[in-house]
C-alpha cells in the first residue's frame, strides 16, 4: 500500500510543630501531642512524611479519572488537552485528545482523538479519513521508542529527544512525579487550598536532574527495575530540570500536579487534574489489521 507521510504528532508543611514542656500545662501539651502524632501518622506532617504518605496511598490505588493539559516544544497550536482513565502498574490510557496541536495545521485534521495506551505503546484514532487514505487502517501505532531509533537512525536527534520528551509527557505515572518531588532539595508547603472542591495541602519543589541521578538516596521509594525505568526514560527525553507542584488531601492522594520539564528542547508543561482513583480501567490494543506503524512510516521516509 502507499502510505501517505505526516508530520509526526506532537503531542507531580511547615516543620512539626513543638509542644511547650510547661509543667502547667502538661495537660494542654500531651493532647497536642496526641494530635500531632495521628496528623503525621495520616501523612500530614512535614512534607516529606506528606508526600511520602501520599507515594504510598496513590501506588496502592493504581488509576484515577484524568483531566489533562500539555503543552510540548514546537506543538503547533501550543496546547493539547485529555480527558479520560489512566492506569499505572501497568501503564494503561484510555482518553479523548482535542487542541489544534494534534492536526500540526493541517487541513481537515480531527478536532478531537481518541488514544490508548497499552505495554508502553500508544495507538490513536486518526478517524474516517485517515482511514481511507491509509487502505482502512485508522489506528496509528506511536512507539516512541522505536521512534526515537528511526529518527536518530536518520540523523534527527532532536526527534529522538522529543520522542522521549513525548512519552514522558504521555504515561504520566503520578507515583513516579511524586518520586521524583522527593528528590527536591527545597520541598515547601505552601499552605492548604481548595481545589476541585477538596481541601488539600500545596507541595512545591524544584529537582535538578543530574543531582537527582547522582543521588545515593535516587528515589528511594522506588524498586530498583522502577529507578531504571525512570533514569532511562529522562535521559531519552533530555530533561535537565522538574519544577513539580502538588496539592495532597486529607486522603493522602493527590488531587492535582502541575509538572514542567526545562529540557534541551525547550519546557515542557503538565497541568493533571486526578479524581475517582481506583476506577476500573480496561484498555486493549486495536486490531493490527487498522493500525499503521509511524515508526516504520518514519524509518521509510526519513525523520
């Protein structure tokens, strides 16, 4: 068949509190000190106890609602939103993509996709047009690491980056953003808020890369194939820097995290809105009779 080339789509408290030792107030000081000990027992003491906390509840319920908004280097149309389910061990992702970003300019491009994830590997509905341009298959496979060997193969490492920078930004894996605040040298609480109508507390922090990777505590609440996985992915998508911000509540789960990358490409933007965590989420991959391969369109045509 002819395959018809297009550009490649574009597409994470204050210290505890002291009780006075008073002995006229013995009585006032081991209530308050009964009280301290059950807030940081919930998670939400220090920030690094609240987060901690937080890492451990959000890896237990491994998926939520998404609401989604990414902006990538030399996306055209600047933002690209998703709303859906997410999954994290496994990796899985089952959403609506809409922005003038996803169609790069192009004519007769779909306002809106419908994209899953499944085994690291993300397939998009290109719709009814692609379809027919492309002797029915409608479904176009993105691996991004094989998209990344395509492009470097053809001399596009820059492509390369971004195709890394890209998966990244895709399997947004909320326990590894958290993971990765940990790692911050400044982590702050920068007080309770409201958002999407709970009350939470707002943790910030800022994490140089190589610091990060050099680290002998590298993160640490992470298994040993998990800290591979993570260094491996970062390198790829040349992310010098995390900027992450993160609003916990009462329930130890975060409700939202903005995360911008500075990378070699350019800053990379995710504001993540989670809810309805431990939603059922069953993604398959589309049949491989209505998928066509950007990896191998890309390998054939030059990156």
């Amino acid at each position: 068949m002819k395959l018809r080339t297009r550009r490649p789509l574009a597409a994470l408290a204050a210290a505890t509190a002291l009780v006075a030792g008073a002995t006229a107030c013995e009585e006032q000081d081991a209530a308050k000190g009964a009280e301290q000990a059950a807030t940081e027992e919930k998670g939400g003491g220090d920030p690094v106890s609240a987060l901690t906390a937080a890492f451990r509840k959000t890896s237990e319920v491994k998926t939520a609602h998404l609401e989604m908004t990414m902006t990538v280097p030399g996306a055209q149309g600047g933002e690209i939103t998703m709303t859906g389910v997410q999954g994290w061990d496994p990796a899985l992702l089952d959403v609506t993509m809409s922005g003038a970003a996803l169609g790069g300019g192009q004519a007769g491009a779909p306002e809106e996709i419908r994209a899953v994830m499944v085994d690291n590997v993300m397939y998009m509905d290109m719709g009814e047009a692609a379809s027919a341009e492309m002797d029915g298959k409608r479904w176009m496979k993105i691996d991004y690491a094989e998209i990344g060997k395509a492009a470097e193969k053809e001399g596009g490492a820059g492509a390369g980056g971004l195709s890394g920078a890209m998966n990244e930004n895709m399997n947004q894996d909320p326990t590894e953003s958290l993971a990765i605040l940990l790692e911050s040298p400044n982590i702050r609480s920068l007080g309770p808020e409201k958002v999407n109508g709970l009350q939470a507390e707002h943790y910030k922090g800022t994490v140089p890369v190589k610091e990060m990777i050099d680290s002998n505590k590298a993160f640490a609440e992470l298994d040993e194939e998990q800290r591979d996985k993570l260094a491996a992915t970062v390198e790829q998508a040349g992310v010098e820097s995390y900027e992450i911000e993160v609003w916990v509540t009462e329930d130890d789960l975060p409700t939202r995290m903005n995360v911008v990358m500075d990378s070699s490409l350019g800053e990379m933007k995710i504001k993540m809105d989670m809810s309805d965590f431990g939603a059922e989420v069953k993604v398959a991959a589309p049949p491989a009779a209505e998928t066509f391969d950007l990896a191998e369109m890309m390998s054939g045509a030059g990156a």
